[in-house]
C-alpha cells in the first residue's frame, strides 16, 4: 500500500510549493527517482557524462599502452612490387603491428587501423602468396617467398621507425 502524496504530487522538491520541505523525502517510482537525483546533486551530473564520455571513446588510450605512430611504405621482389601479402612489423619492445600488401603498398596497424606502429627497432615478417585451383577444383596457396621471411626472428629485415614515424619504408626481397 502507498502512502499519500505529499502536496503538489511528491515529485522532488521543485514540485513542492514553498521550496525544499519535503526535498529529503525518497520518490516512489523509477520516474520519480531519476527526477529526486536530478534535483538533488546538479553539479555531479556534467563532469560525470563527461568522464563516461572518454572513456567510451578511448580518450587518453590504455594505461601503459606505447604510443603509435605512421608507419606505411612499399614492399617488392627483385624491384617488382608485390601484388598482395600482409606484413608485421614486431618491435624490441610494445605491441606488433599488421596491414595488408596491395600492389606493393602497405599501412600498417596496431591499436586501430591504420594508426601505424609503435616507434623503434622492428623485426619484420612477411606473407606473400599467390591463389590458384588445382586439378581437382580447390583453391590453393603457394607462398611467392621463401618460409624463412613469415618469421620475424629468421627473416633477416628489420625497419627502424622513428618517433615521427615514416611512411616510406622500403623492404625489398632479393
């Protein structure tokens, strides 16, 4: 059973003819309730949306998160320029970033597409294949470079990206 309204309907206290009386009093209901906070902490309410805001957008990164920044160039085959493959570049120290190869181009990413990656010494591995269907219908893969190059630690390349980053690296497969 619920107790009689108190005057002008117990809505919060801006519904309470003469001011704050019955400000403390708890509403009833879900609408209610959402008024009585509205009324009662209004300087809470903006710096929090706020802060709800950043981090719902990812202001600021993750705490301890190594910064990225452009990385892009060119990878080719005795000078040919490689038609479609996927590269990553592993650094000394962070989290290693990926892009795909098209015509010889490549943006790479570590956090979000296309942001680039972390700034230092990276170790690089590469994946260069090419489809084609078998006698029997199936579509297959031959890689167009030796094993060694999709491991970072036996391929032999490494790229130094400064802390501008660079979007002209140049890797080049004999």
């Amino acid at each position: 059973m619920s107790s009689p309204a108190p005057p002008g309907g117990g809505r919060g206290s801006h519904d309470f003819p003469g001011g704050l009386e019955g400000a403390a009093r708890r509403p009833e209901g879900r609408t209610d309730m959402l008024r009585f906070a509205a009324c009662q902490g209004r300087g809470w309410a903006a710096p929090a949306l706020a802060l709800a805001c950043m981090v719902a957008a990812g202001c600021g990164g993750k705490s301890g998160e190594i910064p990225a920044v452009p990385a892009a160039g060119t990878v080719t085959i005795k000078g040919k320029p490689v038609a479609n493959g996927t590269i990553q570049l592993v650094p000394d120290n962070g989290r290693p970033a990926t892009g795909p190869i098209k015509d010889g181009k490549f943006t790479v990413s570590t956090y979000t597409e296309g942001d680039g990656a972390v700034a230092g010494k990276h170790k690089v591995a590469l994946f260069v294949v090419e489809e084609f269907k078998g006698k029997d219908g199936d579509t297959y893969q031959k890689s167009l470079i030796p094993d060694k190059y999709s491991q970072p630690d036996n391929s032999g390349i490494e790229v130094e990206v400064p802390a501008g980053g660079n979007t002209n690296i140049q890797i080049d497969i004999k």
